[in-house]
C-alpha cells in the first residue's frame, strides 16, 4: 500500500513500518508491515480512531493528549512504551 500522494516523501522506504494520523485523529495509511505486525487485513485500520490501537484504559487519556499535541504545534518526545502499557 503507498501512502497518499502528498505525503509520500514522508516515507522514503516503502517497507518501514509506519502509521499516518491526521489532526483529527484518523488513521489515513497504514504500511504493509503494521498491517501484518497488527493482524489487521488491508484497509481495515484506515477510517478509524487512532485510538483503537491503545487499551481501552488509555483511549481516553490519548485523546486530551493528542487534542493538546495538535494545538501545541511542535516536536516531543513520545512516552517510552513500556510505561503505556503496564
């Protein structure tokens, strides 16, 4: 699966795992190796929440996260994973 157009130079290898969010927290491409690391089919992880890829126990938390994310532009670090899922 190729990314959309406009953000296909955002990954230059076409095998990385990778996953585009948009602003509103919709997932809009999905590579081929976090399809198959996920266990999802094709197309099936686009359209929906970013959220759904968390514990249900963390979804909503996220969501004021990545509401403040959006209207902090900028760089941060993302939290290490082993704290997000104890």
């Amino acid at each position: 699966m190729r990314p959309p157009a406009h953000l296909d130079c955002a990954l230059p290898d076409p095998q990385a795992a990778a996953l585009i969010v948009d602003e509103s927290g919709t997932i809009v491409f999905v590579s081929d190796p976090v399809q198959r690391l996920l266990g999802h089919a094709p197309q099936t992880l686009c359209g929906q929440s970013v959220e759904v890829l968390l514990p249900e126990r963390l979804r909503l938390a996220h969501i004021g996260q990545r509401l403040r994310f959006t209207d902090q532009r900028g760089h941060r670090p993302m939290a290490p994973a082993c704290r997000w899922w104890r």
